[in-house]
C-alpha cells in the first residue's frame, strides 16, 4: 500500500535533517529546555502570591523578599529568552543547509529524468515542483520548532504539573488535547484532498504562465492576448476556490478546537473555585493552575493550524515527492561500462521502436554507416528520420533489434559516455541563458578561451560577436532569444566543433541562415565532418548532394538509398521530393 504524503514528505525531511544529526539534536533540545523554564513561572508566581497573603512585611527586608520572592520570575524569563536565542542561532546553522541539500536532491532528481518526462512537463511547474520541497521544509521546520516542540512541553509538563496538585485537572486536561487533536486530524484529513487538488492547481496555473512568456511573441503575432488572459483567468479562478474551500474547512476546525477548549477552561477554573471555597486551595495555587493554563492555551490556540499546516505542506510536495521517488525510464544497465570508440562504426540491427503500444514508427529497421561515411537521411514527415537519431542518443529504449556502436550495444555502456562521443547541432538550437563564452565551451567545458573563439572563428560567428558590445561575455537572453535564428545556429555548430566528437549528428543545421550565412556554414560544416562517421537528417535535399549515402525513408522502413545523382534519376519517393524542390528553387 502506498504511504500517504504526509508520512512521505515527513521522511524526508528525517532523512535530510539526519545528515546533521548534532544541531538537529542540539535545538529539539535547547528549545525543549526553554519551554520547561517558562513552566517554571506560574510555580514562583504562586509562591509570591502566596507570601504577599501570608508573610508579614516585617518578615524579610526588601532586599531579601525581592531576592527570594521577585528576582526568580524575570530570572526564569531571561533565561528562557537565552535559549530561544540559542535556537534561533542553531536554526541559522541547520536550516539553511537542509534547505541546499533538498533543493539539490530535487534538482539532480529533474535531471535524472530521461527525455520524454520533459516533453511532458512544462517548464513552469518543474521549477516550482523543484522550489516545492525547500519551500515546504521550511515551513515544517518553523512549525515543528517554533510551535510543535512548545506546544508538547506546555501540554504534557503542564499536564503533569497540575496532575501533581490534583489529578482531575490532568484528567480534564488529557481529555481536552485528546478530543481537539484527533478532531484536528479528521479535519486535516479530509483537507488534504482539497490541498493536494490545490497544489495541482498551482502547478498548472505556473505552466501556463511559463509556457504563455515563452510564447509571447506567438500571442502578439496571432492576437491572442485576450484569449489567454481568459485561459489563465480560469485556471486562476480555479485554484481560488480550492483555496477558499480549504480555507473554511481549516476554520470549521478553529471553531470546533476553540469550543472544547472554552469547555475545558470553564471545567477546569470551576474546579479551583470549589477547591478555593473548600479550603483545599489557596490564592496562589490558583495563581499557579492560571498560569499553568495560560501557557498551555497560548501554546494550543494554533493547534487545529498548526496540523492543517503539516498535511498542507505535504500537499504542496506530493508532485516533487513523485519524482523523487520516481525511477527514470531511461537507465544504466547493472554493470555498464564505459563506451569504447575507436573507429565510429555505427549499426542498426532490426531495429523496432514505438512510443506508444501499437503505434510502431520504426520496423525491422537496419542501416549501416562504415566509419567516417556521411550519411543523409530523408523522407516525408513522419517517417522516422528524426526518431533514428534520438535512439542513437539513446533517449528511447527500442522494443526489438539492437543498435551498436563499434560493436558495442549502446544499451550495455553508460548513457554519458555514449553521448560524449557523439555531437548534435539542431535545427532549432536552445541556448543557456549564458554568455556566449559559456554557450560554446558547453561542447569541452575544460576548453581554453582561445580553443573557443577558435571554434567561433570556424563557424563564423566570431564576427558578429566582436561586433556586440560585450563581446564573448554577452548574454544571450532565455533560451538565447537575443540572437537571431542565425546567429544561434552558429553558436550551435560551434560548440559542436570544440566538442569534436567522432560521430556527427545534424538536423538540418542551415534550416535558419540566409543564403549568404549558409555559404560560410557549409564550409565550416565541411571543417567539421572531415574524419567523422555523420549521419544528416536532411529537408532541403540541396544541402546533401555531397554526401557519401542518402537513404530514403517512409513509414519507418529504409525504400532507397543511394549518391544524390543516382537517387534523382530513379523514379521514386526522393526523385518527387527533388522535383518538387528544385521546381521551388527554379520557379
């Protein structure tokens, strides 16, 4: 059976806050030292209650009656504050740490993930489900310090305290706590469907706002202002009213708890005047159970919140929770070792692929490229070119075959080894938001600044970066919108050639240049492929009338292959695709 959230995300935090297991120790204690030392209070005030009703004034002197009598209190009081500070120091030491180590777990737990929980996921709602479980730590951290550990200590020690004087007042007392703390856990637990309701909400309303920014230019350009606003006003109002919701049921639980608590305040100072008119109780002993009293229901007037706050901190969790515990669908096998490439012979062995079940894209698919072959791969949309590459990547897993490189079955080696050898240049390339120093030495991030501006110089994009005013250490802007498509292009290929990895991957890397930037990137792509086993997924067949092989796909099976010359005059799917091209270019 699945464990609920709340314990779920209360393990964690155990685990976390384990790791530094002496200021975890250390402020559980110093704060439960403080809060007996508050208990002590009423104590020393019934005993000066009771010297002002029985002592005579001539029994001490001033100095004596204040130093036996007076100086306790405020003693008590500032020793109290002492160790709050103490805690509050302890707090400073612990909690930040236990945040990074979280905010980290969650992160690297992100990563780990393999391609498709990306193309699912907005990006939006992965940072906030990232900034989740810190958020929520800190929060359980505030309540289980500042009020859970207090609240404990003045009910129980207050408890025992008066039990000791009589014990139908601990009986009255246990019976209030117990009453209002499982009426708070009902409470809670029917609010936790609606929190967790809530946090997906949250998340969904933070995903279209991210992915709304991200598309701002696409809702200038189709006018589509207005209609967003109503889509996210929506999703706003929704989450509004799981809020408004979880927020009456809490107060339906404030009432009930400040019921039973008036019942037992009322029970309680009913039985100190009976006792105070019998004889059996003098006026400082109920100076004593008020202040006993006092500290208890300044300690529980937030206890119904303080529960709500603990689920609801669960609740904001659960989506991060998931991941966490969430096993990527791409993994090393047991024992993987490092991929070993010597030469960059790549094979597709009867391959078969689907992304969903009964929906193959590619069958019985086998293609060999020799070392350092240029290959094209074309077709119509749809036929699998793209898929081809992502399997090499190894972002898939494939249903049938196997697909080697020199030999080795990439599903055998590391992941981060077969994809160091191995450089991509997109058709839609996605900067860091980075400077361009940083964006090209992510190909060898242990790359001299010469090597990069080398790199740039080759892919001609060396230029325009002397021309920007901040040269190399130019910001690009989120996903390098401050560049043109060309320009981001460049960078791309830059960064694949410091890379230099023995097999190439393009996705028609020239898709975004103008004519005149595509004559200097066709060179530099030249540079770059020379020694290279290279595979092309090409749309303008004018772009891959050099390469050593084009194969032609449709419905995720290999229909032809051959040079450019051979493949243009044989009636077939590439010939159609040439016509209809070259009648583009000519017309």
């Amino acid at each position: 059976m699945r464990r609920s959230i709340t314990s779920r995300f209360l393990r964690v935090c155990w685990e976390h806050s384990m790791r530094y297991p002496v200021l975890s120790i250390g402020i559980v204690v110093v704060i439960l030292t403080a809060q007996v030392t508050v208990l002590f209070v009423p104590l020393f005030l019934e005993r000066l209650v009771d010297a002002f009703m029985q002592l005579s004034p001539d029994a001490f002197s001033l100095t004596e009656f204040v130093w036996m009598y007076v100086l306790p209190i405020p003693g008590l009081r500032l020793l109290s504050w002492l160790l709050w500070r103490v805690s509050g120091y302890t707090a400073s030491a612990l909690r930040p740490r236990i945040d990074r180590d979280m905010i980290e777990r969650a992160f690297r737990a992100v990563l780990d993930q393999s391609y498709r929980f990306f193309s699912d996921s907005f990006t939006g709602s992965l940072v906030r489900r990232v900034n989740s479980l810190p958020n929520a730590f800190a929060d359980l951290a505030d309540i289980f310090w500042w009020t859970i550990i207090p609240m404990f200590v003045a009910v129980f020690g207050g408890m025992i305290m008066l039990g000791l004087r009589s014990p139908v007042f601990a009986g009255i007392v246990f019976l209030w706590i117990t009453t209002a703390l499982i009426g708070q856990v009902i409470v809670s637990r029917i609010k936790l469907s609606v929190d967790t309701a809530r946090a997906a909400a949250q998340t969904r309303m933070t995903g279209a706002a991210a992915d709304a920014v991200t598309n701002s230019i696409n809702i200038s350009l189709f006018s589509g202002r207005q209609y967003e606003e109503k889509y996210f006003d929506q999703l706003v109002e929704t989450h509004t009213k799981l809020r408004q919701r979880s927020w009456r049921i809490g107060e339906t639980g404030a009432v009930i708890q400040n019921i039973i608590g008036f019942l037992c305040e009322l029970a309680v100072m009913a039985l100190v005047v009976s006792y105070w008119r019998d004889g059996i109780m003098t006026v400082g002993e109920i100076v004593f159970v008020q202040g006993i009293l006092l500290v208890m229901f300044s300690n529980t007037h937030d206890l119904g919140r303080t529960v709500r706050r603990v689920y609801e901190a669960g609740a904001d969790t659960y989506e991060m929770l998931d991941i966490l515990e969430m096993v990527p669908e791409i993994r090393d096998k047991r024992g993987a070792k490092p991929l070993s490439i010597k030469r960059g012979v790549i094979e597709f062995d009867r391959v078969a692929f689907a992304y969903r079940p009964k929906h193959g894209i590619l069958q019985d698919f086998s293609l060999s490229i020799p070392v350092k072959q240029k290959v094209a791969l074309v077709g119509t949309s749809g036929s699998g070119k793209t898929t081809v590459t992502k399997l090499l990547f190894r972002f898939f897993d494939i249903q049938g075959g196997a697909i080697k490189i020199d030999g080795q079955d990439i599903s055998r080696v590391t992941q981060e080894s077969l994809r160091k050898v191995i450089s991509y240049v997109p058709q839609e390339p996605i900067l860091f938001h980075r400077s361009l120093m940083e964006n090209i030495r992510y190909g060898r991030r242990d790359a001299t600044d010469r090597e990069v501006i080398e790199a740039a110089t080759l892919a001609h994009c060396h230029e325009f970066i002397e021309a920007s005013p901040e040269k190399y250490e130019t910001l690009v802007g989120e996903r390098g919108i401050k560049l043109s498509g060309g320009e981001r292009q460049r960078i791309a290929i830059a960064r694949a050639i410091l890379k230099d990895s023995p097999i190439l991957v393009l996705d028609e890397a020239t898709s975004s240049l103008d004519s005149e930037s595509e004559a200097f990137i066709q060179d530099a792509l030249k540079k770059l492929m020379r020694n290279k086993t290279v595979i092309v997924i090409a749309h303008r067949l004018s772009t891959i009338m050099e390469m050593d092989r084009i194969i032609v796909m449709q419905d995720g099976r290999i229909v032809d292959e051959g040079t450019h010359g051979e493949l243009r005059d044989k009636v077939g799917i590439y010939q159609k695709l040439w016509n209809i091209q070259a009648g583009g270019f000519q017309g």
